[in-house]
C-alpha cells in the first residue's frame, strides 16, 4: 500500500472556470479518480496520485512549499505569487512545465469612459485598484510610472464610481464586464492561461519516476490537441507537392500500393489543424481516398 509520502499530490483549483477543464484533462492522462466524502480530495484509483482541491491563489503556494508537487492554475496566479515571494526576499520554488491552452483571459489595466488617456504616463500621479498589486507593482516600477497601488478584493470594477481609484487592473475575458461598468481597457500587463507548475524540491526516487511519468503523459496530451492522422494516396510523381501541403507533419510514411507501381500510400501525423481547403488543396495535387483521423494519445 502507498504511504502519503509516495503518492503524487496535485493542486487543482476547488471551483471555478479552472476546474473541469483540468480534471478531464488529467483524466485524459489515463488517470481515474473518486471524491473524497468531504470533498477536498480526489484519489487515484489506478495511480498513486491524489487530487487537491484548494483556492487558486493556495496552489503556487502550496507547490513552492513542496506540500503539492504539481499545480494546474492560471498564469496571472503563478505570476502574482512569484513576485510576492520575490518582494519578500524569497525564491520562488516552483517551475512553469506546460502551458495548457485553456482559461485564457488578460490583466488589463483599465479607465472610466471619457478618461483622457494617451500612453503610460497618462498613469502618473494617480491610483489603480487591483487585486493584483505585486504584478501591478512590478510593471510600475519596470515602466518608471509613479502610481499608487490600491488593494482592492471582490469587484475591482466599482473601485473609480466609489471615488477610491482613477483606474483599476483586473482580469479580462470579453470585456463585457467592463464595459457594463464603464470602463475601457487602455493597458495589457500579461496573457494568461493555465499552466502547470511543478516543485523544484527534490523528490526520491520513485517519487520522481511517477511525477516524470505523469508529465510524459500530460505531454503526449496536449501534443494531440490539433494533431490528425491523414491517410491517402496519392501519384508517385506528386510526392514532393503532397509533403508540403501536409500542416505541420514530419516526414510521412510512403507505402507501395499492391498492383500500382505509379501510385503510393501516403500516412501522416499533422500537428496543425486540418482544414477542408487543405484536403481539397491535396485533392487538387492528385491525392485520393484522403481519411482524416483524430488523435487521442502521442508519446514522442
């Protein structure tokens, strides 16, 4: 039976747009998992690895201090804590391994309509509202703007119609909350997505062995994601045009076809959406029989 020391904790946000994505995505790694009675945990079945389920602000935390060897959690997070750490003296334990192509949203600094604003200086001598004050903090300082931070939880968005700020940074998907608030976005401090962050303390043996297996498997996952398998055949001759249409593939397969010296069978994996215009553009250069097959699972 696995000790709690040998089983692989991964920090997973509790609730929020975060979590589904994550989980299925973990599942999709070949992992099954039942939640634990009082719902904090999600066990492995099939694999020594545990789910925690926590506060996204907890989970770089809980990584860097090596409670979590792994944590699925967003950009603007994982940022947010690393310049905390570094603000107060600390290194930052945790590494950036993956970025996983979900949860994608902004930091944005933002200002009431009919603000006159121009470019960064516009900034100075003013306050912005934000639940983001370290990242907030570092672009000031980057930019050379005097600005003052004002921490603000909950919905930054009302912080200017309160009179307790010029301008607010938050995060931004479609824009529509600010705008239903009046405000408009003037500034983008950072992209963000879920990433995955892993522990940079150092594990035994077999801890090791499982957390590179589960990364080999998050991995060969996410490589997939637009990857197809095409199949075809196609005129000898038009080997050389067939190569170049085929997005983002290695060197195919080229197979003899039984009883046609002058026509050869041609199998690909294409890391790159496969559209209709480029199957008709092979169809153009001579391809028949074109089979287009989604890709569950890769490992390099």
């Amino acid at each position: 039976m696995d000790t709690p020391e040998q089983r692989i904790q991964i920090a997973v946000q509790k609730t929020g747009r975060l979590t589904d994505h994550s989980i299925d995505l973990l599942q999709r790694c070949g992992l099954k998992l039942t939640q634990s009675k009082d719902q904090l945990f999600l066990y492995g079945e099939n694999m020594p690895i545990d789910l925690l389920l926590v506060r996204d602000d907890d989970i770089p935390g809980l990584v860097s201090d090596d409670v979590c060897d792994l944590g699925i959690v967003g950009l603007n997070v994982v940022e947010e804590k690393r310049q905390e750490l570094l603000c107060g003296g600390r290194e930052p334990r945790f590494k950036q391994v993956f970025e996983l192509d979900f949860g994608h949203c902004r930091l944005s600094l933002a200002a009431p309509d009919g603000t006159e604003y121009s470019d960064r200086t516009s900034l100075n001598n003013t306050k912005i509202a934000t639940s983001y004050v370290n990242i907030l903090r570092e672009y000031l300082t980057k930019n050379d703007i005097d600005a003052e931070p004002v921490y603000f939880s909950g919905a930054v968005e009302i912080a200017p119609k309160l009179g307790r700020a010029d301008y607010i940074c938050d995060l931004v998907s479609t824009g529509s909350t600010l705008a239903a608030n009046g405000l408009t976005e003037v500034e983008t401090l950072l992209e963000s997505e879920a990433v995955v962050i892993q522990t940079e303390a150092i594990l035994g043996d077999e801890k090791q062995a499982l957390v590179d297996r589960m990364l080999q498997r998050l991995d060969g996952v996410l490589q997939v994601r637009e990857s197809k398998y095409i199949m075809l055949h196609a005129p000898r001759d038009a080997l050389p045009q067939i190569r170049d249409l085929l997005p983002g593939s290695e060197a195919p397969t080229v197979l003899p076809l039984d009883g046609a010296d002058d026509k050869v069978a041609v199998h690909a994996v294409c890391r790159e959406n496969v559209f209709w215009e480029t199957l008709e553009n092979l169809k153009a250069a001579g391809a028949s029989s074109l089979l287009v097959i989604p890709v569950e699972k890769m490992l390099a």
